[in-house]
C-alpha cells in the first residue's frame, strides 16, 4: 500500500511538470489557438454542407480555412492597422470640437448641467490608449503573425477534419455518467452559441453599420467609433447610442443638419432595434448569456488577451459559469 501511494504521488508530481512545460510550450500562441476553436465552432455548420457537397475531408478543410482567411483574417488586420491610426485622430478632433455650441442640447435632455468637455476628451484619450496598448500584443511582429497563423490554420484544419473526434476523446476522458457528458456538452454548445452567434455578431453588425453610416456622412475615424460602438454594443440599454447620439446632436449643433438627423433616424430605426431582430434568430433562449458575464469578460478579456479578448473573454467566464453550474447541480 505504501508503494503504491509513493508511486501515485510520483504520477501526479510528474504529471503536474508535464502540464507546467506544456503550458510554457504554448503560452506565446494560447490566442491563436484559442481564437482558430473559437472560428472552428463558429464555422462547423459551413463546413458540414461543405462536407455534404464535397466528400474529401481535406479539401473541405482548407476551403474552411481559405474561406476564413478571405473573410476574417486579412480584413481584421487591415481593420487594426486603420483602428491604431484613427484612434490617434480621434482624439484630436475631440480635443478640436468647440462643445460650448452643444451643451445646450444635453443640456436641454437631461436637465441639468453636465461636463461635455472633460467627459469626452478623458474617455477618448482613455480608450486611444488603450487600443495602442493592446494592438501590439495581438499584432505583434511579422514573424510572429506567421507562425501564429500558420499554428491556427493547422489548428483549424484539424479541427475541421478531426473534430468529432476530438470531442468524442474529451468525453471518454471526462470521469462522468453518459448522460451528464451529454448535458454538459449541450450546455457548453449553448453558452459558446450565445456568445458568438448572439453577443459578438450582433454586436460586430451594429459596429460595422456605424462604421458605414459615419463613412456614408462623413464623420470623421469612422473605423474608430465603429469598434467603440462593438465594444458598447455589449451594454445592455445603452449600448451604441452613447457614441452615435452624442456625435448626431453634434453635427446638428456645427449645421451639418442633414446628417445629424439621418443619423438620429438611422440610430434609432436600424442600430438601436437590432439587438431584438437578429439575436432571437441567432439563438435560442437556452443560448442566451447574462449581460452581466458578457460585460465584464469583454474588458476583462480586453485587458488580458488585447483585442482578441473580445470574443475569448465573454467565453471563457460563460463557460466557467456553466461548470459551476453543472458542479452543483451534479453535487
């Protein structure tokens, strides 16, 4: 008995080193790896008809990854690359915007006085930073993007190809009955659902409509302002009006008229409305994420993993949730 326990605690010891040096071995590529599970996810149905149409696994799944790099890579790169630049103008044309000939107008709305120059210039200058900050990291240098995309598209190449095995092999790892497997898995599926079908799409469709309604008026960083509205898109109640009203009542306020009240239609008809168009079409009740965990994992995802954060984060504590959740249930 005692050498087997000497024996046992050897196994854990050796084990724990194992995992230690594996996490040191990924560490630099967690978020690529990470982010191609998260495409892999997001993109299975596509694959699936590919799948249906085309027999041949491989060819299935570098089509997935050519499709992706096409749609989602080489556009986000060129976004960032735009959004790092913008975010340097965007402060300065606050910082040139004369507020006196609009604090009126707030005024008038909300019935009391209220700091227009300093809430705009120290959140603006706050989120600039910020983006500087994380960019970088996500970026990073040439040869690291390399090596990072060549990892997550072989990553997702497996995933495509593989990936029903993948999840039939954690299942048979998990130390639980049949049918909790079965439900712990749905219940993952759920919450990855809701955070990349029903928060981050929704929220990426109100960010890229800004983004083209500012380009169509010619507001001034309209990349910028479309990923600050993203970002608030995930703030149940106020969401993308905080930028979009703001800015509306300011071309109002300089006598660009025709624009500020296109935008105050388009905000209100189009961006304000489709949180409750696309989402119960996007997902299900089941999938549907607390605005609260989708709040904090997004800055919390943002300040540990930069701009990927915005997906990984909302994820991850909604997973976590979900295996607190099945914990106590099962206890």
């Amino acid at each position: 008995m005692e050498k087997e326990k000497i024996t046992r605690y050897w196994l854990i010891i050796v084990s724990l080193i194992i995992l230690t040096l594996s996490f040191f071995i990924v560490k630099d590529f967690l978020a690529y790896i990470v982010f191609a599970f998260v495409l892999i996810f997001g993109f299975y149905p596509l694959y699936r008809f590919l799948n249906k149409k085309i027999k041949n696994k491989n060819v299935c799944a570098w089509l997935m990854i050519l499709i992706i790099l096409i749609i989602i890579i080489i556009p986000l790169f060129f976004i960032i690359n735009s959004l790092v630049q913008q975010s340097y103008s965007a402060y300065n044309n606050v910082n040139n915007i004369d507020f006196n000939k609009m604090v009126g107008y707030i005024d008038f709305i909300f019935k009391k006085d209220i700091n227009i120059d300093y809430y705009f210039q120290t959140t603006i200058l706050k989120i600039r930073d910020g983006i500087i900050r994380s960019a970088p990291g996500f970026i990073g240098s040439v040869a690291d993007i390399i090596l990072g995309l060549f990892i997550m598209f072989f990553v997702m190449f497996y995933g495509f190809k593989e990936g029903n095995n993948w999840v039939l092999l954690v299942k048979n790892i998990l130390p639980l009955k049949n049918e909790a497997k079965e439900r712990l898995f749905m219940e993952t599926a759920n919450v990855t659902k809701g955070v990349i079908y029903g928060q981050f799409l929704t929220s990426f469709i109100q960010g890229a409509l800004g983004t083209i309604a500012f380009l169509i008026l010619g507001i001034p960083g309209a990349v910028f302002w479309g990923f600050i509205m993203m970002i608030l898109a995930f703030i149940p109640v106020l969401g993308t009006p905080i930028i979009w009203l703001p800015t509306a009542l300011i071309q109002l306020a300089i006598g660009r008229t025709v624009q500020g009240i296109i935008l105050l239609i388009f905000g209100f008809v189009i961006l304000i409305n489709i949180d409750n168009l696309l989402k119960p079409k996007l997902v299900s009740a089941k999938s549907k994420i607390h605005p609260l965990v989708a709040l904090i994992g997004l800055f919390g995802g943002l300040k540990l993993f930069g701009l990927i954060g915005i997906i990984l984060g909302p994820l991850i504590l909604a997973i976590l949730f979900v295996g607190i959740k099945f914990y106590t249930e099962e206890l």
